[in-house]
C-alpha cells in the first residue's frame, strides 16, 4: 500500500493532494496459468486476443442502419405484433359469440331463469307436500302458519 500526505509546505502556493494506493500484489504469469489449470484443464491453446484483428468495431458494409435497427428492436416487434393478434383474436371471437347469442353482450349469456310473469313451461306444476300435483296455489300452506 502506497500513501502519500501530499504536499502542504509553507509559503508555496502549490500544493499536491493526499492519495492511497493499493499496489497489485497478484503475479500476472501466476494468475494466468492458475487460469489455464482449473477453466482450461490445464491446456493453453486459446488466442487472448480481445477483439478479431478485422473487427474495428464498424458495422458490416452493406447494412444499412434501418437492417440494424431492426436487428436490435426485433423481439419488441415480435411482442407487440403477437398482442395485437391475440386482441385481434379475441374480438372476433366475441363478436361471433354476440351475434349468436341475439346479441347480448357475451359477459351476460344465456338467461338461466324465466321472469315470474312468464308462464310455467309445459309440464312443470307446482307440487303439494306429498309430491302430488297441487290442484292451486292458494292451497299452498306455511309451516310456521301453525304456530300463531
């Protein structure tokens, strides 16, 4: 470790700021083969170069910067051209069912109950306590009746 308090003399009117440096202390030509030995089982045949020698970094020649774009925004595409098909999807979907279903509103659906002014259907009386057909409504009687 390297310290340095700077310079703060007398009657100077420069002064140099205080620092610490932490000095290496890994052996490159050690670290390397340490490398080489546990990630490469011991056989050094890799060529360390950052960067192949032809590529400066540049794009390709030939491509254009629309191609490029397109390249690097292509999974955004992709996602928002999926969504709208499936909204796309959807509403047709719905639409179908709507005009099927005499067009009601697909969330409501068929209706399961009969209004109370509707008559009964075919076949249906109403049944007295034995099981039996009740000749009348008005014969119908509360249980709690009895009590009061």
């Amino acid at each position: 470790m390297l310290i340095d308090y700077g310079d703060f003399v007398d009657g100077t009117s420069t002064t140099a700021n205080p620092y610490i440096q932490l000095l290496a202390t890994t052996d490159l030509t050690e670290a390397h083969q340490d490398f080489v030995n546990v990630r490469m089982g011991g056989k050094d045949d890799a060529n360390w170069e950052l960067l192949p020698p032809s590529s400066t970094g540049s794009p390709p020649k030939g491509e254009s910067q629309f191609v490029r774009r397109i390249k690097y925004y292509w999974p955004i595409i992709a996602g928002v051209a999926g969504f709208l098909i499936l909204v796309i999807v959807i509403s047709c979907l719905c639409m179908r069912r709507r005009k099927r279903s005499g067009g009601r509103p697909f969330w409501r659906g068929k209706r399961s109950y009969q209004p109370l002014h509707d008559p009964a259907p075919v076949g249906m009386q109403p049944l007295g306590n034995d099981g039996a057909p009740r000749q009348s409504v008005s014969d119908y009687r509360n249980p709690w009746d009895s009590r009061h």
